[in-house]
C-alpha cells in the first residue's frame, strides 16, 4: 500500500473545486496518482479512492467508487496527450477491470432478487 501523498495549500479554507482544476501541479499529481489510488483502493475493498491529503490536516481529497472510471477516463485522455501508450494501456485495463466486477454484482444481485421472489 502506498502513502498518500501531502498537498500543500496557502489558505486551504478558501480552496474551491475550480483551483483544483485549474492547478498543473494538482493535475499531474492526479494523473499520476490517481490510478495508483484506485487499484490500493480495489484491492483493499474501499468505497473511496484517495488522492492526496491536505495540508497535513487528515482530510483528503477522494474519489467515490461510482466515480472510478469516469476519473480514470479523464486520466486516460491526459496520457493520451502525452502519448504514454503503456499507460494508456494500463488505464484501460483498470477501467475494464472495474466494469467487469460491476456487472459481475449487478447480474448476482438480479439473480438473487429473481430467486427472493419465487415464493417457494
């Protein structure tokens, strides 16, 4: 498992959704921590993917779950800008990945409710 690592802010009470966004610094440590964050995340069987802390402070900046692929999609289009093919390569194998078990729990759950409802 690896450390999260620590974002430094000047006034981070003040810090909204678009600093982030617009930060170079944050969308490399994003890009490349992001999917790093997300396998941890997988394996160790979380419902939050960290980021990054800030400030020391114990609250960090997560991804829900639900937001796995469409984070990783973004990732996926910065690599493919900087024409990291084996990246590329790698984002797309954990998108997959999370797909698959996705529909793997949507299928057992649908299966489950079918035999729930049987009435025997």
């Amino acid at each position: 498992m690896n450390k999260i690592v620590r974002a430094i802010f000047e006034n981070p009470e003040y810090l909204k959704s678009q600093d982030v966004s617009d930060s170079e610094i944050l969308k490399q440590l994003i890009k490349v921590h992001l999917p790093i964050s997300v396998e941890n995340a997988i394996v160790g069987k979380k419902m939050y993917a960290p980021l990054f802390e800030i400030n020391d402070s114990g609250q960090y900046i997560e991804v829900h779950k639900n937001n796995w692929v469409q984070a990783l999609e973004t990732c996926l289009v910065w690599y493919v800008e900087d024409e990291d093919y084996e990246m590329c390569d790698h984002i797309k194998n954990l998108i997959h990945s999370i797909q698959e078990k996705s529909l793997l729990t949507k299928k057992v759950s649908l299966t489950k409710n079918k035999t729930d409802g049987a009435g025997f």
